[in-house]
C-alpha cells in the first residue's frame, strides 16, 4: 500500500504542476488581453470584456478548470480512501 500512495502522490504533485503551468499560460494570455490584469483579477474574468469577449482565453481557461476538477476527483475518490480519509 505504501507504493501505492506514492505513486498517486506524485500522480497529485504532477497535477499541482500542470496546474501551476497552466494559471501561468492564463495569465500570461489575460495580461495581453488587459496588461495590468492580476492573478485575482483571472480568477473571476467576467469583469473583463476583453476576456469574457476572448475565445481563446476561455478556452485556456477552460483547460485549467479541467485540470483543476480532475485533481479534485482523484483526491475524492483514490487518494482520500487509501490513505483512510472516508469522510
């Protein structure tokens, strides 16, 4: 079982990078849209025409939504049982 936790770890701490990738492509592509935009300001992008406005934007926003929401079912449903945290 110890293997087994290990290998989802760094199954999460893979997440935790392409996350952290991806907020910074987010960013990065936010910036050029509005350059004094902030990394709070990504969060809740509906305040921003520019944004709101931008396929692209969304879509990269999309993809780091994504990654978000499969790191989260993988902690619920694998990691949380193995490691006895049934709540």
């Amino acid at each position: 079982m110890a293997n087994e936790l290990e290998i989802l770890a760094q199954v999460d701490r893979l997440f935790d990078e392409l996350i952290a990738q991806q907020r910074g492509k987010v960013l990065e592509l936010g910036r050029r849209l509005v350059p004094a935009l902030s990394s709070e300001d990504v969060l809740n992008p509906d305040g921003y025409p520019e944004l709101a406005d931008s396929g692209p934007f969304n879509y990269e926003d999309g993809c780091l939504a994504g990654l978000v929401a499969g790191q989260m079912a993988v902690r619920a449903r694998v990691l949380a049982p193995l490691r006895g945290d049934d709540r």
